[in-house]
C-alpha cells in the first residue's frame, strides 16, 4: 500500500509574520523519508480573509443583527465609518506584506486611516529632548522613518479592527491567544466542549470554508494539526470538527507544544470525537510508526507514544513501543513549500528596535540543537523532553540547512528558536558560515553565561548575529542561585555589554513573583534593570509573573522553595499550572503593574536617571543596590 498523503495544519491563531516552524520540520522530515507531504497555514489564511474587503462586508452584515444594547462605541464607530474602513483594508494588508510600499505616505499623512481607540496610544509617546513636540513619533523615527512609521500606524490599525471582531462577533478573538482560556491548564474538557458545540459564529464560518477548501485542493489521508500554544487549541478542533463532518475518511492527528507540555495525562474520550489520534513530544518517530500502521505494516500495539481510543472499552489508552527518536543530525531540512511567503505581514506594534524583531520580518525558524544543553533551572519544564533530550547536529549540517533554506526561500534572516543555544555550538556555525562566505542575518536565545567572551560576541556578529534574547529573571544573586540559572547579576552585566559593545541587540527576559521573592527583592530587581538599560548593556526586555507547571523542580519539590503547592482537581485533560502558597505574602500583581510601566519607559528612553519607587504606587523600601553597581561591575571585567 502506498504511504498516505500528509496535510500539515498550522490553526489559529500562531504568528502572522513568518510560518511557525513544526509543519515546515515535520514536512520536511516526511518527504525526506519518501512521504507525500503538504502544508498550509490556515491561521494566516483566516486573517487575510478577515481583514479584506468582502470580511468587513460580512462583519458589518453579522452588526446589523446585534441590538442597539449590543453595539459597543467602537463597533459604532466602525459602522459609521464602515466606508474608510472597507476602502483602506486592502492598501493596508498589501503595505504590511511589502507589496505596496508607496501607500506609506498617505499612511504617515495621518489622513488616510480612520483612526479607533488603539491610536490614543501615540499620546505617550513623548520625546524626552523635546516634550513640547508636535509629532509624538518623531523622536522614534525621525525624518527618514516613513516604511516604519507607516507601518506602525497601520498595526494600530488592524488592532482597532481586531477588538470591534472582539465585541461585534468573537469575544475571544485575538491576534495570538485566540480563545485561550478554553485550553489552558484546563482540567476538563467540558468548557471546550461546549464552545465546539455552540453554533458557528463568523469567524467559525470562515475557518470552516478555508479547512474545507484546503482539503479539495490538497486532497489528504492524514491531516495533522501541529498546535504549539493554548492560543491555537480551539480553532485546530474546529478545524477537526469540520473535517470529521465532512470527510470522516480522512485520520486526524493532533500533536505539538501544547500537547507535550499540557496533555500529558490524558483521559479524556472526547478528544477522539475529532482526532483519532493524539501525539506526544518529538513527531517524527510516533508519525512514522502510525503511516506504517496505516499501511499495515505495523500493529496498533506499536505505535510510539500515541493516545488512541479503545474501539471496545471507549476509553482512552496511551501506547509507547520502545523506539528510538530519530536523530538531531538526521531530521532533515525543514521546507516551506506551500506556505505563501509573501503574504505574511510584517507589524510594528512596539517601537523599541529589538522588540519589533519578533513580529516584524519573515524569519526562517531553525533549531541549533534539541533541547536544552543546561535543563537545570527550577522553573522550566526540565523533565520533558523538548528540555531534557539535548541533541546537537554538526556546524556542517546546520549551514547545509541554512543554505537550502535560502535556495527556497530567497530570504537570509534566520531565527534560532532554541531553548538556549550552546555556546560551543555558535561558535562552530559562525565560523562555518564565515568559512563558506554564507552571509546570513540572525537571532536567536542564548543563557547570559561567561562563556560568551567579547571575542566570541564579534565573532558572531561577523556571522551575522543582530540580536540575542537570554533570561536574566529575577536580577537577584539569591533568587539566580535559588533558580540555579548558573549565572550572576555582575556576570549577566559584562556579558550583555559584550554583544551590545559588538553592536548585537539584547532582550533580557524578566520575572516577577519567584517563590519568597519579598517587596525588596523586586525593587532591587528593578534597580539592576534600570542600570542595565542605563548602561546601554541590553535595549529590550519583558517581564512576566512566574507561574509553577507541574513539570518544574519548583512544581515537583516545592518544599526546596519554600512553598506549598494547592490541590489540583481530578484531571482529565489539561495539567500545566499549579497554584501555590508562598508564605511571604507580597501582593505580586500590583508589583508586577509597576514593573512593566518602568520596563515600558526604559524600552523608550524614559526614566533611565529616576528612583525606581517612582513606579510604584504604594509605598516600597528603597533599594539597597548601589547605584553604581553596574559600572563597578563592567569596569572589573576589563
């Protein structure tokens, strides 16, 4: 019997600027193995039939149903000005795909767009050499910024449009956490149950033509939905909804991040009403076990790593024959044939250059490596096998992939999107793409250790390396150590100074709320923050509440960290988040207001020479950091 034909889904929603990578890997993989393999992206499909012409048309037709009690000021708003609207959809989605670049004058003459609530948002934008200003963008781009300025008006465009889908027809609708409540660490399956039994909206609508339009053109056996993010879980079982009411032929698959982190203790037969089989970890070893048991040259029995649904019993059975995964070195070429690559849209929402980086521009996604060459610290979900399984391919292998990916693509800007890359492994690919005179732009996520040397960062910047991201949490020596990062704060200082003084932007990735992280130790951390951005030592950053996962040291050894985790409920089918008491006590959530509204100005320039308690609203002890501690730190490292 000849191997089925594979369809690779990516659903809404993901990223509207480049592909996300599994179906590219996992399509590439498949054809190297003789399989006949296609893909599509539908959450970038959805947007673009959304945000067209004939979309708003349909949005102001589902509008006139809803009662005036119904119709919010900005769905109002939309409908009056429904003509501007419908008339400047099409120029703006051609701009932000690069297919028109001379509208960016008309969109720069402020004129041109209807202008919603997401523009009050130019109002804080104030030039600190000149507050007085009459453009709240000069000072962000300047004369010759037109391409980026239009560009960044035309995303707040497109996020007026989002929130009137948001109150007119979806109250989910995002642009990246589409209906993620649904999803996340959901215990039952009942509340997504019942949103896929619930009659379709327009949106539903939509999605529902472009499935079953993919399915005529493409024609598949198999379809897999690789979902990577809560964000995109219930449009990919409405996807499978249709597909299984239509053509319940067809075998649906379901697999990808969210699946390997979050259904880990599945039981829950429902799921199976829409995939037939459900997929942990690395695909490409459980998707060639199941074509071979499509083919019958293998029994049910061996699978690999595969929940399935017993036919007799009705309940749900996990299946994991032996089998080794199929090497790093040996998974092949990603591809993205039969992605449209021109139709992605390079948005602008942040100003602040390293920040824009992962919404603007198509990047070729690629790995260095499998996993995680440290798997140590006590927040991250060690113990799974995107973390634990560190596999390397050789520098030799990685520049063959980068340089086939150009051929197909005709694009150089790669995206490392490791969990850290290694260090020893950079090195050897900068200096194989130097050797072959590949020349490339790249970014990727790195650990701020010491090893990367000033000489290793220009190193990389002759490679090609424009930027790095790294994870600096919570900037305290006691809470890095009790997080076991590997690494201080004097240490993470020289080394972002490093690929700063090697003209390599830097994203520090920021944490609040760390099991006994008191009010102290959160204004020290914005202390060394606000002296790193001072400094020029990283330009970007953001911050995020910890959250402890089951999967964690912190989640499996509480007592280590001087906390006590909550009961969770009976489980049966999402299990991620883990509550917690800490018996500190600190209010982290106004905190953590304080701590992005300091990170927000530092990103712009603002604040840089203040106390940091003026961010905070109540009272907060001063900082016991000094002031110059960064400077100290830096000029010993010389």
């Amino acid at each position: 019997m000849q191997s089925p034909r594979v369809l690779s889904l990516i659903p809404p929603m993901t990223q509207l600027n480049t592909p996300y990578p599994s179906t590219a890997y996992l399509t590439g993989f498949l054809r190297s193995q003789g399989v006949d393999a296609v893909q599509q992206d539908l959450a970038l499909a959805l947007v673009l039939r959304l945000f067209s012409a004939d979309g708003l048309a349909r949005v102001r037709e589902h509008i006139a149903t809803l009662s005036p009690s119904a119709r919010t000021p900005l769905v109002e708003g939309f409908d009056t000005h429904f003509d501007l609207y419908q008339g400047t959809v099409g120029p703006v989605i051609a701009f932000l795909q690069g297919r028109d670049s001379t509208v960016a004058h008309r969109i720069c003459s402020r004129r041109f767009l209807p202008e919603g609530p997401r523009f009050d948002a130019l109002d804080v934008y104030v030039d600190p050499d000149d507050p007085e200003g009459g453009d709240p963008l000069a000072w962000a781009f300047g004369a010759l910024g037109m391409q980026d300025r239009a560009r960044h008006l035309a995303t707040l465009y497109l996020n007026d449009l989002a929130d009137v889908l948001r109150d007119a027809v979806d109250e989910r609708f995002e642009f990246v956490r589409y209906a993620e409540s649904l999803a996340q660490a959901q215990p039952t399956f009942e509340p997504l149950a019942q949103a896929l039994a619930a009659p379709h909206n327009l949106v539903d609508d939509l999605l529902a033509e472009l499935t079953l339009a993919a399915i005529e053109r493409e024609a598949p056996q198999v379809v897999l939905l690789s979902v990577p993010f809560p964000g995109a879980v219930y449009a990919a079982f409405r996807i499978a909804q249709t597909i299984k009411s239509r053509h319940p032929q067809i075998v649906t698959l379901l697999g990808g991040g969210f699946v390997n982190t979050e259904l880990r203790e599945l039981t829950e037969a429902r799921v199976f009403d829409y995939f037939d089989y459900v997929m942990l970890d690395a695909g490409e070893r459980p998707l060639l076990a199941l074509l071979e048991h499509l083919k019958g040259k293998r029994s049910q029995q061996r699978l690999v790593r595969t929940y399935v649904r017993d036919g007799e019993s009705g309940k749900v059975r996990y299946i994991n024959f032996m089998e080794a995964d199929v090497p790093f070195e040996q998974i092949g070429t990603p591809t993205w044939d039969g992605l449209p690559l021109d139709h992605y849209l390079s948005l602008l929402d942040m100003l602040n250059p390293m920040h824009r980086l992962w919404s603007d521009g198509r990047w070729n996604k690629l790995t260095v490596a499998h996993g995680c060459y440290w798997k140590k610290c006590s927040f991250c979900d060690v113990s799974l096998d995107y973390i634990s399984r560190y596999e390397t391919a050789s520098a030799a292998t990685l520049v063959d992939r980068i340089e086939a990916i150009i051929a197909e693509t005709g694009q150089t800007g790669f995206h490392f999107v490791d969990e850290a890359a290694p260090p020893k492994m950079l090195r050897a690919l900068a200096e194989e793409l130097l050797r072959r005179n590949v020349a490339i732009s790249w970014w990727g996520n790195i650990r701020f250790e010491k090893s990367f040397t000033p000489d290793l960062c220009q190193l990389l910047a002759d490679s090609g390396c424009i930027a790095i991201s790294g994870g600096l949490e919570v900037a305290s020596d006691r809470l890095l150590k009790l997080m076991k990062k590997g690494v201080s704060v004097d240490q993470v200082a020289r080394v972002t100074h490093g690929f700063t003084e090697a003209g390599i932007l830097v994203h520090a990735y920021l944490m609040y709320g760390f099991p006994t992280q008191t009010v102290h130790d959160t204004v020290d951390a914005l202390e060394y923050v606000r002296q790193l951005f001072a400094a020029g030592c990283i330009q970007s950053g953001f911050f995020h509440r910890f959250v402890c996962t089951v999967h964690s040291p912190v989640g499996k050894n509480p007592e280590e960290y001087g906390v006590t985790l909550l009961p969770l409920p009976e489980i049966s089918f999402a299990k991620n988040d883990v509550g917690f008491h800490d018996p500190s006590g600190v209010d982290h959530n106004s905190l953590g207001e304080a701590l992005n509204k300091a990170l927000y100005n530092y990103m712009h320039g603002i604040g840089l020479e203040d106390d940091v308690r003026r961010w905070f609203t109540g009272r907060v002890p001063r900082t016991s950091v000094p002031r110059d501690f960064v400077a100290l730190a830096l000029a010993a490292g010389r």
